[in-house]
C-alpha cells in the first residue's frame, strides 16, 4: 500500500515531519517497508528557457539551442520538433540520470558540435507517455527552479506492508485514522457524501446471486466528457505505481486508494438492458480489461446485461464496456462482494487485480452511499454530467455485534495497565462504540475484531507496546531439565554428524513445481492458494530442492557440491522427518599422482547413509541392502537399506539420468533420503557413555576367496559369512572383486575376536569350516 505524505495529510491534519509519521506508523503495527522521494531520481533537472534554435550545420532534423539555466548559457543539441526560441522546459543538466533509461548525461560532441545536456520528454522523465517533443511549460515558470520543486514532485512515498487482517488499512484515510488515534493528528471529515438530488432515469440493476453479491448500488452520470484527469489526481496516482489512463479509470483508482472503496464505470452506451449480479453460466467467457479471455464456472459472481458478460465480480471489469474517450454516459457500480466467493474466484482464474486485494479482505459494507456519492461527485467536477438517482439492490451484510470488556484485561492479558478512560478515548478514536457498562461495539470496517483479546490488542498498539515491560519466565531453583524431545535430539545428532563429514546444511523450499515433483512420485499436497504457480506442491522428497541447489552451484562454477538438508516430507499418509543429501561434481579433482577427475557414485552415497545411521544409533551391522530405490534413482546404482524386509532406513545411490535432465544436471550425481522416523528408539537416557571396554587380546583376521554366482549380491555373503559363528565372528567386509571369463571371485576378510584366551588351531579351523558352509549355501565355492 503506497501513499505520499500529501495525500496522507489530506486525511489528517498533523504538524508532524516525515521522520515522525513513519515511526509512528510502525508502533501502532503498520509496517512500513520504505520510504522514496520522487525528487531523488528527477535531481540535477532544472526549468530551462531556450534563448535561440538554429539549425544544426551537420543534421537537417537536429538544432542547437541556447539555453538559459538561470544562472548560466549552455549550448545544447536538441532533436525535438517543437525546440525553438522562447519555449521554457526541462534541462537535463551534465551528471544528471535520465529515470526512463538510466542513463547518465555527459558534456559530448553530437555530429562535431558540443552538447551541455538534454531538453527532456514527459517520456523521459517518467512523466506521461508523451514523447513526440520537449515539455513546454508556461511561460512565467521560474527559470532556474529545480524542476520537483516547481513541479511538486518532492512529496514522499510512503510504502506500507499491511497483513490481511486489516481491510481498513487498504485505504489512505484508514492509515490516517490509526495514526490520528495515536496521537499524531486530527482526523478531518470526509467530505463529499451526501447524496444529490438526481435527474433523469435511475439505472436499472437486480440481483440474482445474493451470496455472492449481497447488495448492489449504482448510479448513473450523462452527457460527460471524459479526458485526462486534473494535474493533481495523475500526479498522486503516478506517485503510487499507478498509471493515468482517463479521468473516469482514473477517479476509480483514486477512490479505490484513498477511501479502500473499489468501483467500477460502464459506458452506458454499450450495454444491453439493465445490470444483474449473477452466477456465471458453465464455459461462459469474458474478454477483461487486461486483454485476455477467461472462461467462467457456475461458482464465479459476474455482473452483466442482456447479452452477456462485462464484469468478473470484484476483480476485473470487461473491455466490451469499458470507458473510452468517446463515453458520454457511464453508469457507476459500487458494491459490496462476498470476500470468500471473490478469492475462489480469484484463485481459480489466476487473476489478481487492486479491486480484488481489497473485496477478498472485506471492504466496509456500510460505505456504500458514501462511496458511491463521493465517486459521483468527482466525476462530475472533473467530467461534466449530470447525474440520475441511485439505484440499490440488495442489503449489505453489516453484522454489527458487540462484547463485553473488562479495561483490566489491558494489564492481565495485554501487560500494560492503562486507564479505563484512556481505553475508552482509544476506541472512540478508531472508530469503536463504547457504552457506559463497557459493551464495545466494533466499526463496520473492522471485521477483523472478534472479542475482547482483539479490543485489548486495540488499545495496547496504540498507546504503544514498547510500553510493555519485558518480564523474564519464571524459573524453577537447581538445574533446568532437558527440554528436547527425542526427536529433536535424534535431528541434531545426525546434523553434527552431516556437518562433521564436510556436508554443507541447505534450506530448501517446502513447495515444488509440479514437473519436479512427478519426477520423485508426485505430490499428494497441493496447495489451493500457492505463493506462486511454481511452488503449488508440497514435496514428496526433499531431493528436487537439493539438486536445483546442486545445479546452481555447478552454474557457478563449483568444482563439487555436497549438500543436506534436515526437513519434512509431505506425502498421502502425513508429514515424515528426512535427511536428505546430494553429492555432485568430482569427488576427486584431477592431479599429477590421482590422474583424472572422479565423479561422486553409489559406493559414497552409501557410505554417507551408513555413517549417518551409525550417528543416529542404528544398528548398522544388521542392516540389508536391497534394490528398489525407486524410480528417481539409477536401477543398476542404488538400493535400500532396511532393517528387516520392510523396515526401509534409507534410500541412497546414483541419480537416474532423466532425473539429471529435469533438473538440467550434467555428470554423475549421488544422493541419499534417511527416513528419521522409521530408526529404531534409542534405548537408555541419561548423556554418559558406555565405560570403554577394549578385548583383552588381539583379533584375529583370516581371509577367503569364494568363486560366486554373477548375480549374487555382496551384502548377502558378507551377511552369511558373518552369521556362521555370532560368537566368534566380529566382523566381515568384501576387500576383492575379481571377474574374468564368465567368473565372479570375491575375496571377504573375517575379524576373529577371542574372549577369555586365544584361539587355537582346531577351534580357528572348526571356524573357517562354519563360513565356507555358510558361503556354500548360497552356491559360493571356495576358490582352489
């Protein structure tokens, strides 16, 4: 919401300086997110009067001009049509930036002949679209002036964040009411809304959809003129982002900003019948006024005539009916519009519009007249006409309700004790009912307020919550008691450990585009009113968000990316704890003695999971590694590793190469999901460790070498080797892998462990005799 100082001030009545407003717009809870003078990007232009124009020696379409400043001549090529001797305009001085295109004018040769600067366009100083020569001023304007102070284009804009929840904030004279309650100014009346004796026939308009357009006024204004808007409506529109197109588009605008009351003009001439608030008709369409075609439901209010459309309730008004300079009658609507149905509606369409910021947080139902009096009023002032009597349909929904407050209720809930008739002034001011036995009823415009906590909110922002003395939590005597969940504990464990092993914390998105979701399942959760079209999913991985991470990185020219991610899953069943991390890029970069560059592949990825799990507790002895990583990872390089045939703790391995290609990655990539909450519960509580106890005597290693069978996986021989003797055997790893002629040889290393004395021969034998048969079982021979 943008507004300049001026026309805030014509709302309040206030001595009080910028710096002032804008901190006090802050405490009572307006955040202001800037501050801008438009002066700033128009400074080094001055009023400039063109002594003489001559033709230059060089160019038929150019002249050079000499140029009174004020205080200096200066020689200035100019190639505008309407330069010429005597005109007063607008000189670009050297050092100057030009607003339209940035550019910084210099002293510089045109054609051989020395130029000081540039007599400038409305175009070109962001003025008005008018670039077909210089701007002409009168004739008495002051030579020499800065052009903002002449022009008036020194007045601040002030740019407020306001929250949905404060629909009368969307209008400069509700920001002016708050800040007259705080003590910043007189609130002045608003004038303009009463209600004229009209001519002529009343417009004829009905309501069919009550629900979604409870009430429905209008009025009609004949025989205008519609032109350029005064000097003083363009500028204050022009300050705020807006853009002037006609005195009848831009009054509504202006109504629209200054009072939060949106409206809508329709030529008269280019209707058929009179207007009805309805339902769309299925596949009915509408041709808006930013040019594109949108095709209705039966949900959508619409306004429209005998022939159809012209009017998306709320929103967008239609270009069949729209205002032009050739309209002489126009017939005003001012109405009020259900908030859910016009942000339905607005989400359905992806259409976003001022009208519907406004609709979709309730505008006030009970300035209705006003609102339509006051737009009335203006076009007339500014295009002529005369005007009929007003037409209503419908009743606005004013709801007026009221609660029972306690003024202590300041002190208990709010913490700031303020006395009973401070309070009572404090509500008065924004607009409240107060009676003598504290029944408070909220203004119309407030529908926001919903009890007495909302009224104790009220007081304590405007007589200012950095009154509010900050008071500690109580605090039990002796030591606190852990506060963490195992959960959280189990989250910072394998966080510490993720970073310990080099791996670099990232923060994704929660949302996804949906391309990227379907490439890791599809999201279950879509959401009805996304940030944006891109983010409409939430993620079924936490993957997508780390490798478009991955792929920026590598854009950027990182050499290799190693990233995780601690956050939530959003799947059908519900939300699900994940670790997540990628590794791309050269695990090894190229040297003398390392030869070429090594991508990451399946066998880190696996080992990241395996460390990690070992971080959280897992028994990771006992795991099994089997297949069916899922669609989004490589068949033949990845896998899962489970606890048990269903207890999956993570999926890890090579990224499928069309995964790569939606997220534009070139190379290998290798990635890891841990699932939290599938680890088994850590057993024991208390932060000792277990006393370190060491063998008493050394292991004992022997080695074998087992011809196998070519599809069968190392884990399950590491795992058969390992159960043959739980008693003896400590540990087991395949350390060779040696395939020739249609063979497969692996060679496993078995970690022997003596208890109380040392292993002798025939017990090391009766061993050895357990692994091969164990290895044997699963059709593994021992190589001779």
């Amino acid at each position: 919401m943008k507004f300049t100082l001026s026309w805030l001030k014509e709302h309040l009545d206030t001595q009080a300086d910028l710096e002032a407003i804008v901190l006090g717009l802050t405490r009572v809870g307006l955040e202001v997110e800037g501050v801008e003078n438009p002066a700033d990007k128009l400074a080094g232009f001055t009023v400039a009067r063109v002594l003489t124009a001559e033709r230059h020696p060089q160019a038929d379409k150019l002249q050079v001009l000499s140029v009174d400043t004020g205080s200096q001549t200066l020689q200035v090529v100019c190639g505008a049509p309407n330069a010429r001797a005597g005109l007063v305009g607008v000189l670009g001085l050297p050092g100057a930036k030009v607003p339209a295109n940035g550019m910084e004018l210099k002293v510089s040769a045109i054609r051989g002949i020395e130029s000081n600067g540039m007599m400038c366009s409305t175009r070109e100083l962001e003025l008005g679209e008018d670039h077909d020569g210089i701007i002409e001023l009168p004739e008495d304007a002051p030579v020499g002036t800065p052009f903002p102070d002449y022009a008036g284009l020194n007045d601040p804009v002030i740019d407020v964040s306001i929250t949905p929840n404060r629909q009368d904030c969307m209008g400069v004279r509700g920001i002016a009411r708050d800040l007259a309650a705080a003590g910043l100014g007189t609130l002045k009346p608003l004038l303009g809304t009463e209600e004229q004796p009209g001519e002529g026939a009343a417009p004829h308009i009905r309501i069919e959809d009550a629900e979604g357009c409870p009430a429905f006024y209008a009025q009609a204004v004949r025989g205008l003129t519609n032109g350029e808007s005064p000097d003083w409506m363009r500028r204050a529109l022009t300050a705020v982002g807006q853009k002037p197109i006609s005195a009848l588009v831009d009054i509504t605008n202006y109504v629209s900003i200054d009072l939060g009351r949106p409206l809508h003009v329709y030529d008269a001439g280019k209707l058929s019948g009179g207007l009805v608030a309805r339902k769309a008709q299925g596949g009915e369409q509408v041709l808006a006024l930013n040019g594109r075609t949108y095709t209705l439901t039966p949900a959508m209010t619409v306004i429209a005539d005998d022939a159809g459309v012209h009017d998306i309730a709320g929103i967008m008004g239609g270009e069949h009916s729209g205002v032009s300079a050739e309209t002489t009658d126009v017939i005003i609507e001012c109405a009020f519009f259900d908030p859910d149905t016009i942000a339905r509606t607005g989400q359905a369409l992806s259409l976003t519009s001022d009208a519907r910021s406004r609709f979709e947080r309730g505008v006030d139902p009970a300035f209705l007249d006003e609102g339509l009096a006051i737009a009335t009023m203006l076009v007339q002032h500014i295009c002529g006409g005369t005007a009929s009597p007003v037409t209503r349909a419908g009743t606005p929904p004013l709801g007026t309700r009221s609660y029972a407050y306690d003024p202590a209720l300041a002190g208990t809930l709010g913490g700031l004790p303020v006395a009973a008739e401070r309070q009572r002034a404090i509500l008065e001011s924004l607009g409240f009912a107060v009676s003598d036995d504290w029944q408070v009823t909220p203004p119309t415009w407030r529908r926001d307020v919903d009890g007495p906590a909302d009224l104790v909110e009220e007081v304590i922002r405007i007589e200012g919550i950095d009154k509010v003395a900050p008071v500690p939590l109580p605090r039990a005597p002796g030591v606190a008691r852990p506060t963490a969940t195992p959960e959280q504990k189990l989250e910072r464990r394998v966080r510490r450990a993720a970073a310990a092993r080099g791996l670099d914390e990232a923060v994704t998105w929660s949302f996804l585009p949906e391309a990227q979701a379907d490439a890791f399942g599809g999201g279950a959760w879509s959401l009805a009113n996304p940030i944006s079209e891109d983010l409409r999913v939430m993620r079924p991985s936490l993957l997508p968000g780390l490798l478009a991470a991955a792929e920026r990185n590598l854009r950027r020219g990182a050499g290799a990316v190693r990233l995780f991610e601690i956050g939530r899953r959003y799947l059908a069943e519900g939300e699900r704890p994940t670790l997540a991390l990628v590794l791309a890029g050269d695990r090894r970069s190229r040297g003398w003695r390392e030869g070429k560059a090594a991508p990451f592949d399946a066998y880190d990825a696996k080992a990241e999971a395996l460390a990690l799990l070992a971080a959280a507790g897992a028994p990771v002895d006992n795991l099994q590694v089997m297949g069916q990583a899922g669609a989004a990872f490589h068949p033949g390089q990845s896998g899962t590793l489970r606890l048990g045939p269903k207890t999956v703790l993570a999926t890890f391995g090579a990224v499928h190469p069309s995964t790569l290609k939606a997220f534009d990655l070139d190379g290998a990539v290798a990635a890891v999901e841990l699932y939290l909450d599938a680890l088994p519960a850590r057993r024991g509580s208390g932060f000792a460790r277990p006393a370190f106890a060491p063998p008493a005597l050394q292991a004992v290693r022997r080695d074998f070498a087992f011809l196998v069978p070519a599809d069968l996986a190392a884990d399950a021989l590491v795992r058969a080797v390992r159960g043959a003797d739980k008693a003896a055997i400590t540990g087991a790893r395949v350390f060779d892998v040696f395939a020739k002629g249609g063979e497969t040889s692996m060679a496993v290393e078995v970690v022997l462990q003596p208890g109380e004395k040392a292993f002798v021969e025939a017990e090391l034998k009766a061993v050895a005799d357990k692994v091969v048969a164990a290895a044997a079982r699963l059709g593994a021979a021992l190589r001779g």
